[in-house]
C-alpha cells in the first residue's frame, strides 16, 4: 500500500500524486482523463477511459522447430499475453504453415493481415470497448446446451451420428475461442487496471465469470469426446445411461439458471445431488469397456458442474 498527502488546491478542492507504476500500468500520459467514482464502502475507485488507440504490443515468432503441440501453447501464450500483433517468420513447410493457420483462427479477432517471403503477420482487431463477458458466457453456454439436446437421442437410441458429431466439433471451436478472449480479457485486466474499469467489473466478478467459463468448456470438451465414442460404435444396455445423461443434464441447466439468477436455492440442489451422481458414474454394473469410458467421461462432466456451483454459491451474497 502507498500512502500520499493530500495537497490543497483554492478553497473547496484537494489534489494527490497518483503511483508512477498505475499511470504506466493504464498507459495514461499528461493531459488525459480519469474517472473518480465513489465505491460502496466510502472510498473512490480512480479508473482511466480506456477508450484511445491501445499501445501496440508486438512478438515475434519463430515456429520452425516447433512441434504440433508446441505450436499451439506458442500461439496461445502469446494471446494470453496480451501481444496484439505477431510477426510469425515465413521460414516453415507449408504443412506447419497450414496448422498455424488453423491455429490463428481459433483466437478470437485475431486476422492474418499480410503474408511475404519474410513473415506472417497477425493482428488483434478487438476493441476492449466492446467486450461483455457475460454476453460471451451466455454464447458458450447456449451452444453446451445444445450438445447435451443433440446428445440425448443418440444415447437414447444407442445409434451414432456421425454428421451431429462432427457439427458438434465445429461449434466447440466457437466455445473455445471464447473462453481464450475471456481468459485474456481477465490477464488484461490484471495488468492493466483500467480494462477492469472499462468493464464495470471488480476482480471477484471477473475470476468467477473467468472460472465459469473455463469450466463450461471443459464441460463442451467432454460431450464432443462422448459423441465421439458412441460413433465409434452401437452402444447396448443403453437405458440407465440415458436415464444418468439426463440427470447432468438437468444439473448442467439448473446450475447456469442459477449462474444468472444468482440464486442460492437452486444451486443447493444440484450440489446435494453431486455425490450421488459421482456414485451412479462409478457403478460398475455392465462388462462393456466402452459404456465404463462413457460414464467415467460423464463423471468428469458432473465434476465440472460442480465447480460453476461451488463458485456461484461463493460469489451469491
């Protein structure tokens, strides 16, 4: 904690030296606006409008001796880092060029703006202005839903679908491209005090929306995995799964309902209900390796319920 003195200014106001470190972190200069809004506890929350050009953040990349997997985690990291600009070296096979592509288009706004012999160059086109994380959670949230009400006749009925399956897939992408912008909005606003402002967020807010999200993808990744599985082949002894299925389901749904409402009530149901639906995961009453796969995939699925619940009810007054 700093403290300052209060310096008098004429006769009804009083002036004090903001931290160096804050001005630079909110990228302010002399001249430029702040906002003084008064919080609920009797203190004053000091926030910058973030609304100017953001300072260009460029990296380089040099990906040639990178590997499927490492390509991916360079790409990812320097998004979360808030780089806006990557200046990716034309030095790689078309093939790994192709994926880098691929890669690109899994962040969120970011567009290849200009290809030479030198370099790939990829530049963030998101304006912070229009950021809304919770709209972005409903986005995620709608397309999951939809996963489990494709998903349910096809456990149903035990028979693949290969083209729902595959759809399922694509729209995953979607949710992940959300949960990294939501991911490097909260990294942003952790460095930089002034995005948090712009958001009309405090960081409680912020880390539960953060961490609601990263457990609807998660949730996302599990569906498209079991789709896959029933895919593969036929699945028998097919009504107790269904019956389990639906029982995440209704939790899945009850615990976002509860998620927007913040209500306390509902959220208590579906944590009682938690140890139960573990069990029920775990019961080993069939042979059939293939439907053990399935129900371990779903128990991680109804771990994950569990966490939006248990941080809901944290952040519920």
């Amino acid at each position: 904690m700093e403290e300052r003195k209060l310096i008098r200014l004429g006769n009804s106001s009083f002036a004090i030296a903001l931290p160096k470190g804050w001005i630079d972190k909110s990228g302010l200069k002399k001249g430029d606006k702040v906002s003084i809004v008064p919080d609920n506890n009797g203190g004053l929350v000091i926030g910058s409008d973030i609304g100017g050009a953001e300072k260009t953040k460029e990296i380089i990349l040099d990906l040639n001796d990178k590997e499927e997997k490492q390509l991916q985690i360079e790409l990812v990291g320097a998004y979360l880092r808030d780089n806006n600009i990557f200046r990716i070296k034309n030095n790689i096979p078309n093939l790994k060029k192709k994926h880098i592509k691929e890669l690109v288009k899994n962040l969120m706004s970011f567009e290849i703006l200009e290809e030479n012999s030198e370099e790939i160059r990829v530049k963030d086109m998101f304006d912070i202005k229009e950021a809304n994380i919770k709209n972005f959670i409903r986005r995620m949230d709608n397309i999951v839903r939809s996963f489990f009400e494709d998903l349910s006749p096809i456990i149903e009925s035990g028979k693949s679908n290969k083209k729902i399956s595959n759809e399922m897939y694509e729209s995953d992408r979607e949710v992940t491209k959300m949960h990294l912008l939501i991911s490097r909005i909260f990294m942003k606003s952790l460095i930089n005090p002034s995005v948090l402002y712009s958001l009309k967020l405090n960081y409680w807010d912020l880390f539960n929306d953060w961490w609601v999200a990263k457990y609807i993808e998660s949730i996302g990744d599990g569906l498209k995995v079991t789709a896959k599985k029933i895919e593969a082949q036929p699945i028998k002894e097919k009504e107790k799964l269904f019956s389990l299925f639906n029982k995440i389901k209704d939790n899945y749904f009850t615990t976002m309902g509860a998620y927007y409402k913040k209500d306390k009530s509902m959220i208590r149901g579906v944590m009682d209900n938690n140890k139960k639906l573990i069990e029920e995961c775990e019961e080993n009453t069939t042979k059939n390796i293939r439907i053990t796969q399935i129900k371990e995939g779903l128990k991680t699925i109804q771990k994950d319920i569990f966490e939006i619940a248990r941080m809901t009810m944290y952040t519920i007054e």
